[in-house]
C-alpha cells in the first residue's frame, strides 16, 4: 500500500516561551517491509535543527527555537510504500523453521546481546499475576508462548482511549483494566521479558482501513507494536493481536516509548497542551 502521511503535533504554551529544546521522532524508517519515497521535518516559529540516527536506528530531528512563542508545532510529511506479513504463521500457530529454542534464548551469548531487551523498568514491569500467566504459557516454543501472553493481556485489557497517560506504569494498567495501544504494548514487552524472550517496542502510524478508495483522506493515528525475538525478529500487534499488516507505518524502535516518543523537549515558561493529528491518504 502506498500512503501519504501527515503528522501535525506541537504544543499550546500559556505564557510566552523564549527558547525551547526539542527532539521529533516522526520520519518513517526503511525496512525489509517498508520503503519510503520522500520525508520532510518543518517547524513553526523557525527553528535550527539537524537530523541524526539515534542509538535504536531512529530518525530524529533535533532542533531549538530562540524566539519568543506561544506555539510550537511540527509538522512530519512522508511517502511511504508498506508491504504486510502475508504468512498466517499467527493464525496457524505456525513455528518458522530457523527459530530458536529456549535452551538456546537462555545461551549467555543471547542474554548478554539482548540485554536492553530483556530488562524492565516502571514503564514495563508486570504484575506477580501477569508474570504467573506468562510462565504457565511458557512450556511451548517461544513464538507460539508470546502469541499466548499477548492472548493473555488482551483478555484483561479493554482498549479505552484516554484512560492513561504517556508515564503509566505497566502494573497500574493491569490493576486498571482498561490501556491504549502503548500499553498494551508495554504489558506485552514486560511478560515476554520476564519469560526470557528478548523483546522491544515499536513506533509508528496505523492507517484505519475502509473502502480501499485511493486518494481518500482519513483521520489515521500513531500506534505501537512490538517484536520479540527467537532467532529473528517477529513483529505482531498485541492491541490487534495480528500480525502486522500494510496498514503498518514504522517509525522507530526501542525499549520502551521513551525511546522513540514522536515529540519531547524542554523549555522555560508556563504550563503546556500538547495537540496531535494524523491524517493518511492511501494513494492511487
């Protein structure tokens, strides 16, 4: 699917700001199932920046405003072509051919390399309950065990717009109930890891679906996922639970959402609203 994408965000600042620090993450990434036509960064007051891969491998434009504002807003615009995981392997519960084993996951060369991906923090860390149900899912080969624990969390969770904010804690979303796509992802990432499977999280745009009617725009929305990995990576959404689809935009990956949020920074001056749209256009 070829899509256009508009992703407009910033902040609304009570007072006026004389200088503010930021860092955008909102440029889509080349991948084996993801090419990408053309991307641009603008910001509004004007702004020094420069463009730079960060450690994860994510596209980050880093910039400064030193003029006095009331607003902030950047704008991210791309062209990007993505192309699905079109094996029902999830649906089959099939195990690929090349995937590792736990013996094999719990080899001190595997631990060692992926341990950014096996630690947890607040963000991540599951409950004792979670943790339980994750381990009784546990005696199967890894992949068919994180489609289990990804089963798991989506029989606890309702999916509930608004009901956390970007700083909750994967341990208070369980006790909740109710969790947007980020943490969904985060429970996710949590139970995998305490199991031992290598796991990390990714950003990015989910385009609706609909009528398939090129040059149509729609309200899109940025979204999160997840890959775990047993050999090689496997990406799967755990707020859809499938496998991930054209309708999948990547932006970045890293350990958690504090590794790859599309807008942070830091300024002087009152209090703030953040404001966010996406708009996408799948094109003829």
């Amino acid at each position: 699917m070829r899509l256009s994408i508009e992703h407009k965000t910033g902040f609304r600042y009570s007072t006026k700001v004389k200088s503010s620090y930021n860092e955008a993450r909102m440029t889509p990434t080349v991948s084996s199932s993801q090419s990408v036509w053309g991307s641009g960064v603008t910001i509004a007051p004007e702004a020094w920046s420069f463009t730079y891969s960060d450690y994860w491998g994510t596209w980050v434009t880093a910039f400064e405003v030193h003029q006095p504002h009331d607003q902030l807003t950047v704008q991210a615009e791309a062209v990007v072509e993505t192309r699905g995981d079109d094996l029902t392997w999830d649906s089959d519960r099939r195990v690929a051919g090349n995937d590792l084993g736990w013996p094999a996951l719990r080899d001190r060369g595997v631990v060692d390399s992926m341990t950014e991906y096996l630690t947890v923090n607040d963000r991540t860390a599951p409950s004792d309950e979670l943790r339980e149900l994750a381990q009784q899912v546990a005696d199967q080969p890894p992949r068919l065990a994180a489609l289990d624990i990804c089963r798991q969390i989506a029989e606890r969770l309702s999916y509930a717009r608004g009901s956390t904010s970007v700083n909750a804690k994967a341990v208070d979303v369980w006790t909740g109930g109710k969790g947007v796509c980020q943490d969904f992802s985060h429970l996710a990432l949590g139970a995998l890891r305490s199991v031992g499977l290598p796991a990390r999280y990714v950003s990015g745009y989910l385009h609706p679906g609909g009528d398939g009617k090129a040059n149509t725009v729609v309200e899109g929305e940025s979204h999160s996922w997840i890959e775990w990995w047993c050999g090689t990576w496997v990406a799967y959404d755990p707020t859809l639970l499938s496998r991930i689809s054209e309708n999948h935009v990547r932006v970045g990956h890293g350990r958690d959402y504090g590794d790859v949020a599309p807008l942070r920074g830091t300024y002087s001056g009152g209090p703030s609203q953040m404001f966010v749209t996406v708009q996408m256009t799948q094109l003829g």
